[in-house]
C-alpha cells in the first residue's frame, strides 16, 4: 500500500485509473489528478483517497459501511445538478477508499478576495441568493456540505456559476472512533469534527453537522468577502453575542441585519433553512431573479465525460495554488443531453416520509385550544385557549413554563395566535376585538392594536417581522405597522366573515379566506384585489402560503383541501378524505406535505405534490381546531376542542 502522496504516481487504480500528478491535501483525504485509460481520449479526473486512521478489522468495517452508505448520495447529487461535482465511480482497493470526479476547471472565490477592493452589498446579496438555491436542493436531499469556506466554492470558468465542492460526508473515514461499536444506528452515532475551524458553527465543534450549520459558514464567508478579513481576525462581542465586522465594511442596515442572523453563534437564534434566508433576500432585493440548477436525467447524465486538460496551464496552477483541485468547467466528447432547466425552488427532490407518532400530550388549558404556534427556535410553543389564558411551553419537557391570564395581562377569549420569525415578539388575537402583541422571552405585552369591529379569526407576520396582517369577522383584513401601533391599511371585499389570512413569503402578496365561499389575493402594498379564487362549495377555514410563496392551501367546511397556483389563482388539485369541516392547515418547513384537521377529530398527511393521503393521525378526543410545524423539522401541534395539544413526530 503506498505510504505517500508522490508514491501514488504512475499508479493504476481500479485497473483504469492512472494517477498523473497529486493535487491538494488534507488530514482527511489526498487528491490526485489522473487518467481514464479504459477511454481511447484518457479523459482526466480527480480522485480523492480516503485513509482509515487505523486497519484492524473494526475500524475498516466502520469505514466500509460509511463509505458506501455516502458515495452513493455524492454520485446521486452530481447525477441531479450541475452545482456539484459529477462522481463517476467509487470503489476500495488495498483498504483504502476512493472516489473519482469529474475535472471541473474554475477559479476559488479565495482567489477573487483582494485586501484592496472588497465586494458590494449587491455582488455579496446575487452570490447569496445564487450558493442558497444550490444549499437548499442539497438539504433537500437530507445532505450537508459542511466545510463551506471560499476555497470550497468554486466559480466554473465556462458560465461563472458558483459550483460547491469538498463535502465532508466521507472525511469520517480518517477519524479514529468514528462511531461507536455498541451502535447500529446511524442517528445515534457519534460524529467527527470536520469543517474548516475558523468557518464552522461551535455546535460543529461538538460534532453537530447541520443544514444552519451551513448557512453560518456561508454568512462568513460573505461577510469576508465585504470586509476581505478572514473569519479568525474578527472578534466576538461577548457583550451584544455578536461578531464585530460591520466597523470594516459600509453595508446596508438590512442586509447587516440577514448576515448576522446567520452567524448568530446560537443555533437556535440562527436561519435554520436555506428558504428562511431567500425570502428575507427577496425581500431586500425584490429584483433577484430566480436561480436556476440543471438538472440532469440519470440516463444522459452517465454519458458525461471529460477532456484533457493540460495541467499545468494558468487555470490549474491557481486553483492548486489557492488549495482547491476543481479545475473549472466540464467537458464532453460527446454531444451533451439536453438538461431539464429547472428552478429548485420549486423542485426540490421530494423527502422520504417518515409517519408521525404521539410525542407528548401537554394539557394544563381549562378550554378549547383554538390557537398554537412555535416559536423560531423550533421547540417552545404558544397556545391560546377559550379559558382566557396564553400558555408557554417547552416541548422538550412537556410542561407549560408561563400562564399569562386575564387578571395578569388582559387576555381573553383567543382565536388566534402569531410568533414573529426571529423568535422575540408574537402576537395573539380574540373575542375582545384587539390585537395584543407580546415579548415572547418574558411573556410582557408591549403594545395593543386596535380597530376591528368584530372578533379576529387569524394573524400573520410577515417575513420582516415588521408588519402584521389579520383578519376579522367585520369582514375585513388589516394591516398594521405592530411597533408603531399603526394602522397601514384595510381590506374591504369580502361579503362574509374573513375567517383566515396569510401573507407569502415574499411580503407582496396577501390570501385571505371567508365565509362567503372564496379566497381573495391582495397586493399588500397598494390594498388591491388582484383575483379572487372560487371552488369551494361551503366556507374557507383556513388558508396558508407555501414556504416558497408558489402554492396556497385551503381548506373548506365542503371536507375539501385545494391547492392553488399563487401566481395564476388555477386550481391545482381538490384533496378529500375528512369527513366533516377541515377547520385548519399547515405547510411543513420544506413545503412538501400538509397537515389538516377538522371536526372528525383527525389529522390528515398529506403529499403536496401528488395529493396521494399519507398518514392519518387519531387521539384527539373532540375537533381539531388548530395546528403548527415546527420551523426547524417535522414536528408538528395540534390543538383541540378536547383542552389538549398534542405533539407529533
């Protein structure tokens, strides 16, 4: 077995690979660049050789079994986009592990950062919006990169498209007791630390790979490239928990406010999705178009190969130079098949589904439950009940941690509730015809709003936390400015109750739903109705905005659930399956099932893409008349006629 790098040259792997030049190292893996001599042009490609610390029978079983558990996803996600590196084979030989990828000739953008000349708020805000859309298609696929640092993303010379390399699936390799021996089960597994140290989120550090993860590495990473300091020469703010790079760099207040959010050193503080920064950039930047990722049929794709490439040439050497082996751009003998272009905004690759199961049963309410939401932080909840009190609850425990009531802080009868998305502030609403809002870390009400003539049905905050949309039996939406206890404007239409309101992701848009049978879309910024959407034959109970703004929801005392495209009002498809009044909905975080409930006491699962009836959930005792996902998985609430709220995973 070779001992060395330079000992690896002339070498033939797999019978087919011979090894021309080594390339970049690690204390994880060794790169090569080599030759394809099963192919008459002996196309170039890159391998990467994995080394087990140790070679006794445990620790390279330990190794096998993660080595073909993670080569297969690597392959399978080069297969589907053009933002990662083609995998074209992988394989062990001599008790090491290897996998081979396509040449991609390229600059890293650590190669573009000049001390002199920094980047603007624009070019940091385009390359956001561009590495994001590639992030959520690949935590789409249940894959984080977790190593994403300047040098691992690499501009492809032939488009200038930013191209993600270096994952760290396979890294585990070399880490001495990698897992425990006790355990078969991969969840329960220790992990390694792998990362680039300065790029990496403390929770990493503790072996905590994460998609929020990914986003803090990509947060400093912009924010080196605003201020051209690398991470290690910021300080943090023990006083403010905050990093100290704004005194380096002239940026927008707003696009500050995203980049700190996404560094936050506190996970839960902290974007937990890729989508949740998109629509606060396209709030910021109305103008960004979307970003699109070729996706590749699995058949044409296997007919992808690569040409020479004279190492050696201005490309090569600055790449090896700058510490990446991607030499930018891909080639190909033969004609290539024609990509599907598709937005993975609106495509991600669908999860596998997992059925919910009774987590817990919080009880403690003397009355309906008729509202619950989660916090930002993805386990405390907040409910509200006809017993005239708002409750906080920690799921983790199963135990409400505050009660705030009618003698202590004025709440009455609650309808509905909403929690602002950076976790400090949420907002609850009822019989009393006023909007209360509320410090969500000490339960102290800040301010009131009124101006409804009838009891509210339903809340939403919008994706800046600035502004609060509701929706009352007066027949009418309004729109408030919360902080300054401003009313922005109403919206007059409906003919009956506006039982339910939504805004979407983007802010722009406003979907209400009534008693008179329709759902209403209003342009929030000038108070215009822009279509009304008919189909149901009984009362709209619910509305909801898909997480990507694409899709609105609705559910109807008809026992039907319809999708509906945003942009066009169409119909998509009608969802039947309950058997009495669907009173409420709810998109989960990735947007790729809905769950309703309604008066037969159940909830219902269901597959937003097919419409096909996944799981249908029982325990409540009475209807079902409210229910939330958490914001950072699948957990879900359901609240209940029965006084209980019940978790779900």
């Amino acid at each position: 077995m070779p001992t060395s790098a330079t000992s690896m040259l002339g070498e033939l792997l797999d019978q087919r690979y011979r090894i021309i030049q080594t390339l970049d190292c690690d204390c994880c893996s060794q790169a090569y660049l080599a030759e394809d001599s099963s192919k008459q042009s002996f196309s170039q490609c890159i391998i990467k050789c994995f080394r087990p610390a140790d070679t006794d029978s445990a620790t390279l079983a330990t190794a096998r079994e993660l080595f073909f558990a993670e080569a297969p996803k690597l392959k399978q996600l080069g297969l589907q986009s053009d933002r990662c590196p083609n995998v074209l084979s992988f394989f062990e030989q001599d008790k090491e592990f290897f996998i081979v990828e396509e040449v991609i000739p390229g600059t890293a953008l650590s190669n573009e950062i000049q001390s002199d000349q920094c980047f603007s708020d624009s070019e940091v805000t385009e390359l956001l919006h561009e590495i994001l859309i590639t992030l959520k298609f690949i935590h789409a696929f249940q894959i984080v990169h977790g190593d994403l640092n300047p040098k691992n993303l690499i501009r492809r010379q032939s488009d200038r498209k930013i191209i993600l390399v270096n994952f760290v699936m396979l890294r585990g390799i070399c880490t001495p007791h990698l897992h425990s021996q006790n355990s078969t089960d991969p969840k329960t597994r220790s992990k390694p630390i792998v990362g680039t140290p300065s790029y990496i989120p403390p929770e990493q550090t503790e072996g905590q790979l994460t998609p929020s993860g990914d986003i803090y590495a990509l947060g400093l990473t912009a924010i080196q490239l605003l201020t051209s300091l690398h991470p290690s020469q910021l300080n943090y703010n023990n006083i403010t928990n905050a990093l100290d790079w704004q005194v380096h760099a002239s940026v927008s207040s707003d696009l500050s406010k995203i980049l700190d959010r996404m560094v936050n050193h506190n996970q839960e503080e902290r974007y937990q999705s890729a989508q949740e920064v998109l629509n606060d950039l396209y709030i910021l930047d109305p103008n960004l178009a979307p970003t699109h990722v070729r996706l590749f049929g699995m058949k044409g794709d296997s007919k992808r190969k690569t040409l020479p490439l004279i190492v050696g040439g201005t490309a090569a050497a600055a790449l090896i130079a700058g510490g990446a082996f991607y030499l930018t751009q891909s080639f190909s003998n033969d004609p290539a098949p024609t990509p599907t272009t598709v937005a993975t905004e609106t495509a991600p690759p669908a999860l596998p589904f997992a059925p919910l199961k009774i987590k817990s049963t919080l009880t403690g309410h003397d009355g309906w439950v008729r509202a619950v939401a989660f916090s930002a932080n993805g386990h405390t909840v907040v409910s509200g009940s006809y017993d005239k009190t708002l409750r906080l609850w920690d799921t983790k425990g199963g135990k409400a941690f505050l009660t705030l009531t009618e003698q202590s802080a004025n709440v009455t009868g609650v309808n509905a509730i909403a929690t602002s998305r950076d976790g400090n502030t949420f907002a609850s609403a009822g019989t009393d015809k006023t909007i209360q809002l509320w410090n969500f870390r000490n339960g102290r009400p800040l301010n009131k709003l009124s101006g409804h003539t009838g009891p509210i049905y339903s809340l939403a905050f919008d994706a800046t936390n600035k502004l609060l949309v509701s929706a009352s039996a007066d027949k009418t939406i309004k729109l408030w400015d919360w902080r300054a206890g401003k009313l922005i404007r109403t919206f007059s239409g409906h003919t009956g109750l506006v039982l339910s309101v939504a805004i979407s992701p983007d802010g722009k848009a406003i979907a209400s739903g009534s008693a008179d049978k329709t759902i209403k879309i209003w342009d929030a910024a000038t108070g215009k109705e822009i279509r009304t959407l008919k189909g149901h034959k009984s009362q709209v109970r619910a509305v909801a905005f898909s997480p990507d703004g694409k899709l609105i929801a609705s559910t109807s005392q008809d026992l039907t659930v319809k999708l509906w495209d945003a942009t066009t009002g169409n119909e998509i498809r009608s969802l039947t399956g309950h058997t009495s009044t669907i009173l409420t909905l709810a998109f989960s975080p990735d947007g790729q099932i809905i769950a309703t409930g309604g008066s037969d006491k159940t909830i219902k699962i269901w597959d937003v893409r097919t419409g096909k009836l996944l799981q249908t959930l029982t325990g409540h005792t009475l209807p079902v008349l409210s229910l939330a996902f958490s914001p950072k998985d699948r957990t879900l609430i359901s609240g209940s006629t029965d006084k209980t709220i019940k978790v779900w995973k």
